[in-house]
DNA sequence: GAGTGGTCTAGACCACACG
DNA sequence: GTGTGGTCTAGACCACTCT
C-alpha cells in the first residue's frame, strides 16, 4: 500500500491498483466494506470515503444492500469529473506517456486569452505548444498560455516529469483547484494534421479550459486538440 | 427545513436556500462546521456532508484552516452535475426547441447497446432518432434504445412534453439518477448530413450515454450527434 | 494561540437486496 | 433472515490560517 496521505487516499490507491491488475474483475463484487475496514484495520467510515473516490473515478458501482460492483473500463478515456493532467490520467491507465514541445515563447497573448486571464494590455504570457504521445503515436496538441508573471521560469526551465500541472505545483506552488471547459468539435487544419498525421479536415475533439487556483484566480488558459479514439468520460451522480 | 430525506440532505437544501435568499452573500463566510452542528443539532460530521454537496454544486468554496466561502455564481454555464435532458438545457438558455420524430421501431440492439443494457440475446427495444431544432435549424440527431420490457407503450405511444426523460418519470415511474457519458468528435456520414443539412465529412460532436435509474439498472442508451456551434460547457470543482 | 476545516475511531440503527 | 450499503452519533487529534 501506498506509503503517504491520508488513509483514506492509501486504500483507495491499494483499491485502485487491485482493479488495474485484475485481482477484481469487471462484474465481480469487492469484499464487503465491514470485511475491507478489518482488512485494513480501520473503521467502515474511512473504507468508505475510499470507495467513494473509485466511484466517482468510475471505477465501480454500489447498490444499496447488494454490494459493491467492478466496472469494464473503457479503453482509452479521460474523466471530465475532475481537474487532471493528462500524463497523470494517461499514466494510470497503464499507457506509456511522452511530450514533445513544439515551441515554447513569451508572447502577447490574443485578446480572448488575455481577457479570460484577467490581464491587461502590455502582459506578457508563455505560450507553450506540446504534442503527447501515448505508445509512440501522437494523439493530442495542447496549446497553452500561462501569465509571465505566475510563473517566471516557465519559459526556460523544464516541466517537471514533463507536466505542466505538476510543474505548477512542486516549482510554483500553484495548486489547481477548478475549472471551466468548452467542449466541441472541429476539422484538422493543415498544421494539425501534420502534428497528429492525419488527414487534413480529419474529426478533432477540441477542449478549450480556463484553469483556476484555490483563490479562483486564473493560471491558464489551454486549447487541447484529440483524436476522436481518446473520448472523454464524465460520470453524473445525482 | 425540508421535510423529507436523510438529514445532511435536508441541512444542504436548508443551507442552499440560504445562499439563494442572500441571507450568506458571495464572499462571505458560512459559520463554521462546529457553529452549524450545534445550530441544527447533529454532530459535525453530518454538516460536513451537507457542505460537501455545496461544494460540489459550486455553490461554496472551502479552505482549510480558514474557513467556508461563498462563491459567485456564474452567470450563464449550467454546472452539469446533474443529468438533464437536451430540452431543458436549450430552453433554459432561451432557446426556442423543436423535435422531429424520424424513426420509431421496435428492434433488436446491437451487440454493443444490448451489453450496455444488460439485455440478452432476444431482448427487444424500442429505438428512437429524433432530430432537435433551435430556432428552426436543425442542430442535433438523437438516437436512443430503451429495452421494451421496461416501457411497453414507448413504441406506439406520444412522448409527454416531449421529452423522454419525462415520460420515464410520469409514465413509468423511472427517477433518472446516475448516467455515464463518453464524448468524442466524428465526422458526418450521409444520412447525418441529410439530417442536419450539411456537408459531407463535417466534424460533429458525439456524446454516447448510458442513463440509469436509481437502482443503478441501465435505462437507456443515447448516441446524439451535434453541430459544433453548440458546445458543452463544463464546470469542474475540486 | 485560537479557530477552522481534514481525518479518524468505535460503535449504532436503518433500508434494501437476495435467496 | 442474513448480509449489504446508507446514515448518524460523540467524541478525538491533526494541519492549516490568521492575527
């Protein structure tokens, strides 16, 4: 078991990582949480919140007196449910994750981007171009724009184990806490297509996201582009 | 405070109708856990969950160490931590919406929606295309199977309001609850094109969702189709 | 240091599913 | 009836923020 954080966070990582490699399948129950909390040994409300994060991840399905239940896993999918990185949501899932940055500038950024920063005129931002790899073959472009001022180094420095929001939280301290998507559907235009080699005009799906630290102060605006095999999941629990 | 329900779920509402009248306004702070607990006579635990739903209806903000906060509601982006019906959400942005009924048939699923559905091999079920206008342009396909053993008149009978979504809750006695959507980008085949009046090729944007009812059991599943000047808005809490 | 939210214990009773 | 998840109590200690 995971060795840091809450109790709670260890077993739901323990949990987690028994689904990934199979000890429960897809469709079989999960011991009870009265017999998890003796495995354990801690009480049946700490088993609890543990199993609740699996649910709201996706990963499995209570229902009221009969037990707790493993769900099939889509293939290849991101969660919509909760502010993530990509490496992070592509790393758990077992996939092999590279980054190649096609530029990285200080720019000023274009007027929809500097308002939805809250900048004004004369702000510099860092514009950072990255294409990911998932097994070698690029599957997403990720543009993104960060303040000069948030994070001075960032247009020199490596990210940190090649993340931007791991980078943002181990170097600067900034802590990711909400955020706003626009999701929709576009055509590849020919820089794309080159990018993800595709054909031109080929189906992407594009994310654009305003990101927000604890003080919903924005610390990013980012457009992603993604191969239509990389669907986004979102799990609603009313 | 309501009447029914389990207590943190009376206590949320109680809170929220709070936040609604202004008697806690945007950037204030709530009494703290232990003040409320007394207030309302449970122990603390049960107002933290209470405030754990506020928390992730966006309706507050907590920080640790200082306190529980009032945030501002967003003018226009519907937080989707319900599951609504494209109707409601068109008309709740005041957008005129019309459906036309293509196709109403009684058939066997394929493989994938039938799994989905948790049917076997002989199951029937009604499958539904629809196409939604706004404003009178046609801006999404809708294609839906519900499995005929739950809802025997669907295949002949009018859809209340209609809406699907009413007509499981006022005809069947269905409480639509949790649903698990998968988003990704397409491009339009012939008759999608036909339909929405477009060029072949066109990117759209597909959302596939498996909709459950409150036992958890699949209800329905929904492929719809959109243009990608209706974008989905998310907004995300942590 | 005082006050706040974050975690956890060790019980209890209830509502629901299933054989 | 038995076992399961759903709710709740009455405490405790810790980590963090603010002054």
């Amino acid at each position: 078991m995971a060795a840091s954080g809450p109790k709670y966070v260890q077993i739901k990582d323990d949990l987690a990582a028994a689904l990934a490699t199979g000890t429960y399948p897809p469709d079989s129950k999960l011991p009870s949480e009265t017999e998890l909390a003796g495995r354990y040994g801690v009480t049946r409300m700490t088993v609890r919140r543990a199993v609740e994060g699996l649910v709201v991840d996706g990963l499995v399905s209570r229902r009221h007196g009969a037990g707790t239940f493993v769900l099939a896993q889509a293939e290849m999918s991101r969660p919509l449910n909760r502010v993530t990185s990509f490496t992070e949501d592509m790393r758990a899932q077992g996939y092999e994750v590279e980054t190649r940055i096609v530029s990285r500038e200080e720019v000023t950024p274009p007027g929809d981007v500097r308002s939805a920063l809250r900048l004004d005129e004369s702000a510099l931002t860092v514009r950072l171009e990255r294409v990911r790899l998932v097994n070698g073959e690029p599957v997403a472009i990720q543009r993104s724009w960060v303040p000069l001022g948030r994070c001075p180094g960032l247009a020199r420095d490596d990210l940190v184990d090649g993340s931007l929001y791991v980078t943002f939280k181990s170097v600067y301290g900034i802590q990711i806490k909400n955020a706003r998507q626009q999701i929709t559907a576009t055509a590849a235009d020919q820089q794309q297509a080159n990018l993800l080699r595709l054909p031109l005009r080929s189906p992407l799906l594009e994310v654009r996201r305003t990101t927000l630290d604890h003080n919903n102060s924005p610390i990013e605006v980012a457009e992603t582009w993604t191969l239509p095999d990389i669907p986004l999941t979102i799990e609603l629990n009313n």
